[in-house]
C-alpha cells in the first residue's frame, strides 16, 4: 500500500511556485494533500509559529513524475 511522501513544502499560500506546482500535478492526475495551509494562512503570523511549513503530499508511487514536475519550476 502506497504511503504519503512530503513533496515540497512552502512558506505561504501565495508563492508563485506553491500554486504552479498545484496545478501542474493536477494537470498531470497526480492526486495531493495540502498540510497546514490554513494554519499558515488565516491565523494572525504572531500565533503561528514561523517553522509550520505548508507542504504538499503526494503517494509514493507518484513520487518520481512528480519530482519531474517540481524540478521543472525550480
């Protein structure tokens, strides 16, 4: 059984390359996880503590397209 894999992580919501890399897996039909997007986002920055990264999951057997992927916007 496919486990989850952290494929990149973000520092917030609006970098270009968070959004680029959402869409291209999305494209691609690789299915992902957002972890702590809202965490990062809609709490006040002085309550969220500054090393909660948002990251985006992916399964393990997607792994290798997907690095393709992130390594082409990088």
């Amino acid at each position: 059984m496919d486990k989850l894999v952290t494929l990149a992580e973000f520092g917030n919501a609006i970098e270009v390359k968070y959004n680029l890399l959402k869409d291209m897996l999305d494209q691609a039909g690789i299915k992902y996880v957002v972890i702590n997007e809202n965490a990062r986002n809609v709490e006040p920055m002085l309550m969220t503590p500054s090393n909660i990264a948002i990251e985006i999951k992916i399964l393990e057997s997607d792994l290798e397209r997907a690095l393709k992927l992130l390594e082409s916007i990088l």
